[in-house]
C-alpha cells in the first residue's frame, strides 16, 4: 500500500438527487509516495495538528510531490487543501507560498498557500475521475509553501473541521491506525546529542532501551539539517571520563552554518546502530501523548511523522530529552518558563520582576559565491530594509534569532517563519535593492534552516533547581555530577536591531556571566512530582540564568552519559530515579568515575570550548 494515509467516509445523508451517499476521501500529505523537493515538517505537530509537506526551496520552485489515492468509487470530487499563507502576520499581500494541485493530471484552477491569515481549507477546485487517481503537489515560487492535507469530496459543503481539539478528534479517528505495544526496560525520547548519550550509555549498562526521535536524523541541533557546533569542555573534574562517548560520535570541524559534512550525521547513526544488542532505534516518531496517573508514567505514544503508525512505549522509567520537555509537559511535570524574579531565588542577576522573556531561536543560512551574476526574486512582505538597517552580510549564524518576547512552544511556527522572512527579505534587499551591491552580484543562497535550533522553552522541575548562586559561590553538593564548563551566556535582543525594528528583532547579543567549572547535582536530572522520569538537555531542573551555563551540546551530553548510568543502576535494583539518590549514590559515583565512553581515545573536541574562566589545564590521567 502507498505511505498514505486515509479512510474512506461513507456518510448517512443522502443527496436530494442520488441514491448514492456522499463519498470523501481523507489524504495526508507527508505521507506521499514521493516527495520530490518537498520535506516533512513536524515542529509545529502540537500548534498546527499534524507534520505537514513544505516546499523549502529558498526561492527556486522544488520538484512535484507525488502519490496515489485509492477513492470510494469514481466520479466527480471537490478538492479542499488546509494550507497557510505564512507571511500573513506581517502582511496584508498575497504569500509568497504559491503552490497548485493536480487530481490525475489536471491541474486545478486555484491557487493554494496564499491567502488567508491562519491553517484552514482552501477549495482546489473539481476534476472527475476514476476509482484510482494520482495527487500531485506543484510548487510554484520555492519559498515555503505548505500543505497539511488534501480532502476529496462528492460534496462540496462537506468539510472536516479546520483547527482545533475537533480536526485533531477527527484525524483520530480517521487514522486507519492501530497501536502497536512494545515494551523496554528504559524509554528515551529525544535524539540530540543528551539523547544519544543517555540511550547509549544505559545500552552498555546492560539496560534494554528504546531512542525515539521526531526527526530522520540523529543529532539535534547539531546536526546537518540545523548545523550548531558542539560546545563546552569535557574530561573535567571530578569526573574526568565523563564526556568520553562525545569522542566517538562528535564532529571533527566546528563552525556553526556550514557545509552539511562538517556535522558528520552518518557518524552518529553510526554510533547509535553499534548498540543493537540493547538499543532500539525509532528515527522520524514524535511523541504526542502520555499515559500517567499519580505522578507516575506508565506508556508514551509515539506517531510516524510520515506513515501514521502509532506505537506505544511501555516501561519502568523514561527520559524527556525532547528539550522542549514535552513528555513531561504531557505527564504533568512541574515545570518553569522565562524568567523568575529575584526573588524567586535571590539571584543577582535576576530581574527585580519575572517575565517570559526567554532565549531565541536561529534559523541559520549562508551563501555562495558564483563565477556569473545571480539573481534572487524581490521578496516584501511587511519588513522594511534601508541601506542602514539591513544586514550587510554573506552569511547568518546564532546571531540571527527570534521570538526571545514569544512562547517558544505556542508559537513556534510565527518564530520559525519570522526567521525566513528576515532571511530571504534581507537577501532580497541586498540583491534588489542595496545602493552598492557588488559584493552580492554573484553569490546566491547556498543553505537556510527550515528547522530552527531552539536555545529555550520548558525547564522541567527537579529536587534540585540549579541557580546563578550555585554557580558563583561554587556551591558543592554531595551528588555533584556531571561538570558545565560554559560562562552564563543569556541572550537578548541586539539594540542595533531593536532601533530599526523594535519589537520585531531579529538579531540578539549575548551578555557572559563568568563562572568557574561546576559539577551540577544529580538531582537536577530527575522530576521533582514525576517519579519515573529522568530529562537530560536544556530542559533540566534550572533556572532562566542557570540554562544560561549547561544548555552547550558537549555538556548536555554528560547530563545524558549520567541519565543513562542511572537508569542502569534503576533497572539493576528495581528503583526510580530518586532512588539512586537516596540508596544507590556511591554506585552512580563509581560509574560516572569509569564513564561509558571508550577509554584511551585522544580528545578530538577541541573547538568551541568557551568559559570565561581564565586557565584550562588537561587532567591528569
């Protein structure tokens, strides 16, 4: 059978003039055949409802996407596609998304993706055809037009719900879908590099583990599709093997917004697949639902972001390495988000008021320099450039950042794009429109994400919640794990950009606390009121600022190395993740002492270390 998914809905109403009932058919577009140029988003699944199809083609129209349909019986259908013109919160013109739909080789008349101000049902047009029918997805302009279904309809007043708890009802329902239950000693969700590390090192424990990640490929951030080097140090004291593993899998080259090599994507898959004795991988499955009850977690439910298939997770303990924290979200986990007052904690830095001001997130690019002339279409869309705001450069790093003053969960999908628009209405200017441009005749858009690295959202509450006074009065604590290295880097809006586009930046500036090395308690790796769950990554137990030292790749790893040796030690004596705390903390010692990593691997992670600590001296053996 074709990857889509569909049902047929035979309706109990009868039309005025036929003895037939109504006919429809349900398609979900990630799920063609072919994708062509097109890719799968799922990032906004919990915003919008579903993965959907997007034609990123950085202003060059990508190939067809294509699939075929099995319908209820032949004969006439009306065609409604639910897409989005996603420039309409800044403008009132018709988007850039521009796309249309053929049904067996006709190409209806409408033109999709560019109205409207929200995700809703656009009518297609008709086309009369047999049983069996091919779909095709003809993109028009390359700038990120997208579609999340298509609806084939003998009716042409019969629509399924647009938004809301009622589509995401009747997608339920209309899935086609069943269960599939597997069972594991220890579940990880999330495949970053926390993700990666906890999975692997509870597979060397023994422990029989399962790694569930939304994306094809492993890596997060760091990986070819959002391409942010790794940072921090590892073999640090006390526990100076933690962070051996990073040596296995980790990048040669650092540099963020580079070619798709330099994040060695194959590596890390590779690294993952040598476990196959203990460890299950599910690339591309994005966890949407939790069964918990009491504060306990007894199943994660899983969907493929491109077939549908459901699976359910079933196990003893888990991980939220999601980042977002969204397993715990779902299980009830106390969580924080933004910025706590001063008197939340005492902390100096704090702001005398809380807010929800959190760090942004980048949507990298770069381009390339031609031997002839290039052109890139005039792109305007609300966003005004002069000579003196626009940013007069060949390339976009971590600089470039969004929705620091937005909810980073609820409106992710308005950040993500924001940071398109800025992208190709800049570009767009110093190709078109800059006074002086030959610096940019011949170069053209070699690379822009359309995955955004994320820096900050939920904080998954733990015993411990690692404060700024921790950190600089060198707090110890005696389960003190694994060590961040990194200075406290928040971030903020660049104040060049807010006097061009206040409220509207783009561009942030990092402000570094300096702080020595500091081993973080193991307590702030494990719910504080979920008690079967483990997080590793920036959705640990800490504070606004104390995320500012510990969110860096090669320390989110080591917070996933010890996760990992804890859920070992769980599955060895039959006990919960406070447990290790409470009975088993000088086994966890001993083990972080030994690391998971292979010993005797020369360091090959020597760029991008940072910390604003004056002396770094290699320990000793």
């Amino acid at each position: 059978m074709k990857k889509v998914l569909f049902t047929l809905l035979a309706l109990l109403s009868l039309a005025a003039c036929s003895t037939q009932p109504d006919a429809s058919l349900w398609v979900e577009t990630e799920g063609f055949a072919q994708k062509g140029g097109w890719s799968v988003d799922q990032q906004f699944t919990f915003e919008m409802g579903s993965p959907y199809l997007i034609a990123h083609g950085m202003g060059q129209a990508v190939e067809d996407a294509s699939t075929t349909i099995t319908l209820p019986r032949a004969g006439k259908y009306h065609v409604w596609v639910r897409t989005y013109n996603w420039t309409s919160p800044w403008s009132e013109a018709e988007g850039p998304g521009a796309f249309k739909l053929s049904v067996d080789g006709k190409e209806l008349p409408t033109t999709l993706g560019t109205k409207g101000n929200k995700w809703m049902w656009q009518y297609a047009g008709s086309a009369r055809v047999g049983q069996e029918a091919e779909l095709k997805l003809h993109d028009l302009q390359g700038f990120d037009g997208r579609c999340d279904a298509i609806w084939l309809t003998t009716n042409k007043t019969l629509l399924p719900p647009a938004e809301g708890e009622a589509l995401a009802s009747f997608r339920e329902q209309n899935s086609g879908k069943e269960i599939r239950e597997v069972k594991y000693q220890f579940v990880v969700v999330g495949g970053g590099v926390a993700g990666i590390c906890a999975s692997v090192a509870a597979a060397r424990m023994g422990t029989k583990v399962a790694l569930i990640n939304d994306r094809p490929i492993w890596g997060g951030c760091n990986s070819s599709e959002t391409r942010v080097h790794l940072g921090g140090h590892i073999e640090m004291e006390p526990y100076t093997n933690l962070g051996n593993m990073i040596k296995e899998f980790g990048p040669l080259k650092g540099g963020n917004a580079q070619p798709a090599e330099f994040y060695e994507d194959d590596k890390k898959r590779a690294f993952l697949e040598a476990e196959k004795e203990n460890l299950d991988l599910y690339p591309s499955y994005r966890v949407y639902k939790v069964d918990s009850k009491n504060g306990h977690i007894s199943a994660v439910y899983a969907q493929h972001i491109e077939t549908g298939e459901i699976v359910k997770f079933v196990a003893p303990i888990y991980s939220d390495c999601t980042g977002d924290g969204t397993v715990g979200y779902l299980a009830g986990a106390d969580f924080s988000m933004g910025r706590e007052a001063r008197s939340d904690y005492n902390e100096p830095s704090a702001p005398e008021k809380g807010d929800k001001m959190t760090m942004g997130s980048s949507v990298q690019w770069y381009s390339v320099e031609e031997k002839t002339e290039q052109s890139f279409p005039v792109f305007e869309y609300g966003l005004k450039f002069t000579d003196e705001s626009c940013q007069k450069v060949t390339m976009g790093e971590w600089t470039w950042e969004t929705g620091m003053n937005r909810d980073q969960v609820k409106e992710f999908e308005r950040i993500r794009d924001y940071g398109l628009m800025v992208v190709y209405s800049n570009w767009s200017y110093l190709k078109n429109r800059l006074t002086d441009n030959d610096n940019y005749k011949n170069r053209t858009m070699g690379w822009v994400a359309y995955i955004a690295g994320k820096r900050e959202s939920r904080r998954l509450l733990g015993d411990h919640v690692l404060t700024e006074n921790d950190l600089i009065n060198e707090v110890k604590y005696p389960d003190a794990s694994f060590t961040t290295t990194w200075s406290i880097d928040l971030h903020y809006p660049d104040p060049k950009n807010t006097a061009h586009f206040p409220g509207n930046e783009f561009k942030s500036i990092c402000v570094h606390g300096k702080t020595n090395p500091y081993a973080v308690p193991y307590r702030c790796l494990y719910s504080r009121n979920i008690d079967n769950l483990f997080m590793a990554g920036r959705d640990i137990s800490v504070t606004h600022i104390g995320l500012g030292t510990v969110r860096v790749m090669r320390t989110t790893g080591m917070m996933g190395e010890v996760v990992g040796i804890a859920a070992g030690i769980c599955t060895e004596h039959g006990v919960l993740p406070r447990g290790v705390y409470t009975s088993h903390l000088n086994q966890l010692k001993t083990l972080m002492k030994k690391g998971m990593g292979k010993t005797g691997l020369e360091n090959n992670q020597l760029y991008n270390m940072g910390g604003a600590w004056p002396t770094y001296k290699k320990p000793k053996k």
